[in-house]
C-alpha cells in the first residue's frame, strides 16, 4: 500500500524513525485518499529539505505508486 511506502521512505531519512506515522483519510469529495505525515518536531526540516524538495520527491514517489494501482492519493505534511 501507498502509507506504508510513503512511512517507510520517511523513516529512512528522519533520526527519530519510531515518531513517523502515516494516517490515510479518505476526501469523499473525489475519491482521493489524503495521507497525513507526521513526524518528530526535530525531523520536520529533514522531510521538507532545502526548498521544499524532499517534501516534493516523497509526494512525487507515492503519487506514481498509486497512480499504478488507479488510485489518487494526496500527502499533507501535518505540523502538530
């Protein structure tokens, strides 16, 4: 599934790997599943990168993963 890949490639680029969790929500709107990213408050710049670039490479991967299984999924960085 698309969480455990988007967790897994997460956790291997955060310090604290045991504080990432992906939590899937269904928009009923159109049918997207959005997947809410939260990490430990240290591994924030880590996930977003240098101009937001591993934030948009992490979003990239799992958009053509799920795009291989005819679904649409959306990843929010979520900031507690």
């Amino acid at each position: 599934m698309v969480a455990e890949l988007l967790g897994d490639l997460t956790r291997a680029i955060v310090d604290e790997p045991d504080a990432v969790t992906v939590t899937p929500d269904v928009d009923t709107d159109d049918g997207a599943v959005v997947l809410e990213l939260r990490v430990d408050e240290g591994d924030y710049g880590k996930v977003i990168g240098r101009g937001g670039r591993t934030a948009y490479a992490l979003r990239t991967v799992v958009k053509v993963a799920a795009a291989h299984r005819d679904q649409r999924v959306l990843v929010d960085i979520v900031d507690d």
